[in-house]
C-alpha cells in the first residue's frame, strides 16, 4: 500500500501546488490596470519611430518608467542615435533573472497614430510591438506592486534596430554583449497558439551578374561577350536544384534548410543586349549549421557561376538572425507552462517560429533560453495594425506569473 499513500501524497501536493498557482493568479491580476496598459500602448504608439530613429520613443518609455518610480538606464549598445531602455526590478533575494525584451521600432510605412476602438487598439507598432511592450511594463508594475517576487530579479529592456532591412539587430547584439541579458527571455512578438521551440536562421542576398562592354542593340552585340540574362537564367537553374537537394534537410517543426529567388531583372528593351541582370533572394538553414559556412558555401557557388559563365558577379550577403532552438529542459519553460496553464487553463501545444526574431540572438549569441509569445494581434507590417486589449492584459498577467514561478529558485 506504500504506493498508494505515495501518489496520494502527491496528488495532494499537485493540488495544493495548483491551488496556490491560482492564488497567485488572482493576487497579479487583481492588481493589474487596464486602463494604465491601454495608455502606456497609446503613449508609445504616438511616438513615430520607423527603424534606426527610435530616440524619441525610448525617451518617451523612459520617461513612463522614470515616472512610475523605476530606476531607468539607457545603455546605447553602440548606436547613439537611439540609446536603449533598460529597468531591473530585484527581488532582493538569491534567484533567476527573468528578461523582458522589445523593440520599439516600426516599419518604414506611413505612420498611423494610435486609436482604442471596440476592444483593440489600432496604429503603427500597435501589433508589431509596442503595445506587448506596454503589456510587459504592465507586468514589471505588477510584480513590484504584488511583493510577489519571492526571489530572483526582473530585467525588462526594449530597443531600436530590429526591423530588416533597415535594422540588423545590432544594438541588441551588443546590449547582450555588455550584459543586459538575463538567464532567461519573454519576447512579446505577436505569436500565442503555440510555443516556438525551433527556427531556421535567415539571410537575404543580391547577386549582380555583368559583363564588361556598355548596353548595345542586339544586332551590334560583341560575340566574345556573354550574356547576362543567360547567366542570371543559369543560377536560376542551379539554386533551383540546390534547393531540391536542401529540402532534404527538413526538420519535421520548421520545415526545411531553403534558397529561394524573389527577383530577377535585366534589360531595358527588346533588343537591346543588356549589361547586368540582378536577382534577390533569401537562405534559410536549419539549427546546427554554422552561418558562416552558409555564407561561404554561397559565394563558392556564385563564384564559380562567374567563371562557368564568363561575367563578373557581385554579391551582397545580409545576414538576418541566426537559427534558433528553444532548450525544452530548461526550467523557463516549466515555469511558462505552468503560467500558462494558471492563466489560460491548458499548456501551449509546441511549434515553430514561423519567423526570424530577436530570441534567435539571444540563442545564438548567449545560448539564453528566449521565449517569442505576445498578444492577439494582426496587421504586422501594414498600415493596419491592431492588438485585442483583453489579450494585452491576459500577457501581462502570463509575464508576471511566469516571472513569480521561474525566478525564486
Ligand atoms: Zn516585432
């Protein structure tokens, strides 16, 4: 009968684990404000701050922490132009820290101010991300407020420099260097059914193919000189099969390692025999790949297109984010099912993250385990961007209780 006395004890432990789990629920979320939310969201929307001129939003975000009492650092992480924003909130006591990071920069659209209308907020940034920035403010005023922090500290950062192609991440990359990381990451992009434990890292590239002589009608074409479209139609040719011999390589959660074209262009006219034809595309390779092999197997193949071929070709290789893997046995995401469960009443069904984002150089830099999960929300890169406030207050309250179960240790 031991056994049964065992999983009876255990039973009653779970139950009491859960009871108090729901107990700390109700104490965070009757404590935080919707309103407060909805503002800090609409405060830092009516801030334009297309990617690389982020000084103005920061200022504003610092300003709402200055004034609701945290102490506010703004390490430049090298670029100046838009020093960063970051606040700690410590416990006090030996633990974890858990990190809350965001971008505040937008797109390059034309801006659209912010609007709260039928239980959303609307405006640029509004889904892609400033108001899960605001959500995980909310969560940081929460914890301080609750006392509820029974160890371990807070590390809530948020940053310009995140939107490709006018971004490249650099100055989260060096704000992790100088140490503005925690033991663990809550990224509040856009993305709640599921829990992205794996991503393939991402480049994108531009390939000019040329001649040597200027543009010619057809019939004056120079024979010792090649064609370019014919070229740029070859490597069309050759990635194509690459690709098919990549797509071997696929991972069952996210897919494939891939190279794909996105633009061809060469020539003016019909009979005109053109100097140049550009292509554009993207590679994506799986985790375990090392991006600088990626890199050189690329321009080994464009270089010997080049001498197959007879032209001249440069090539422009921009890296994104490299690839991204979620540790599953890491103790941030018991913490976060568990939340999740308090929260929303079920663990999150695993997935892939469908994109590149600021987790994949948390991983890749700092091997921090980062998890990408935010509100409700569409219209990401468009002009019609909107967020559900009952789903920002739902993430303030996953980031808090997440916070309370992960960082006293
Ligand atoms: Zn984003």
């Amino acid at each position: 009968m031991a056994w049964l006395r065992t999983s009876a004890r255990s039973l009653t432990c779970r139950y009491a684990i859960v009871h108090e789990n729901l107990a700390i629920r109700e104490h965070l979320r009757s404590l935080i404000n919707r309103e407060r939310l909805v503002e800090t969201a609409v405060r830092l929307i009516e801030v334009p701050s297309p990617t690389g001129k982020g000084r103005a939003v920061a200022d504003r975000l610092a300003a709402l922490l200055g004034d609701d009492g945290f102490t506010v650092e703004r390490p430049d992480g090298g670029y100046r132009s838009a020093p960063a924003v970051a606040v700690r909130l410590a416990s006090g006591k030996p633990g974890r820290t858990l990190q809350f990071n965001g971008h505040l920069d937008t797109v390059h659209l034309p801006f659209v101010g912010p609007r709260v209308i039928n239980g959303q907020i609307t405006g640029s940034g509004a889904s892609d991300m400033k108001s899960g920035v605001a959500a995980a403010v909310e969560a940081l005023r929460v914890l301080r407020d609750s006392g509820a922090l029974g160890g371990g500290s807070i590390l809530l950062t948020a940053h310009d420099l995140h939107e490709a192609p006018w971004g490249d991440g650099r100055q989260l990359d060096a704000l992790i260097t100088e140490g503005y990381v925690g033991d663990a990451v809550l990224l509040p992009e856009p993305l709640h059914g599921s829990l992205p434990v794996i991503g393939r890292g991402s480049a994108t590239w531009k390939v000019n193919v040329q001649r040597t002589g200027p543009p010619v009608h057809e019939v004056m074409r120079p024979l010792d000189e090649p064609s370019v479209i014919a070229a740029g139609a070859e490597l069309v040719a050759r990635l194509a099969r690459w690709n098919a011999e990549l797509g071997a390589l696929a991972n069952p959660l996210c897919g494939a390692a891939s190279v794909f074209v996105g633009q061809i262009h060469a020539g003016e006219i019909f009979n005109q025999y053109p100097r140049e034809c550009w292509l554009e595309g993207t590679r994506r390779w799986l985790p375990g790949t090392d991006r600088r092999e990626v890199e050189r197997d690329f321009r080994a193949r464009i270089a010997a297109l080049a001498s197959d071929t007879g032209t001249t070709v440069d090539c422009r290789w921009c890296f994104i984010r490299d690839a991204f893997v979620l540790d599953q046995a890491d103790p941030v995401v018991e913490a976060f099912q568990r939340a999740n469960t308090a929260v929303s009443g079920a663990r999150l069904p695993i997935g892939p993250k469908p994109f590149v984002d600021d987790g994949n150089s948390f991983w890749a830099l700092a091997g921090v385990p980062a998890i990408t999960h935010g509100p409700k929300a569409g219209g990401q890169h468009t002009v019609e961007e909107w967020v559900s406030v009952d789903d920002l207050v739902r993430v303030a309250l996953q980031y808090a209780m997440t916070a309370v179960l992960y960082c006293a240790q």
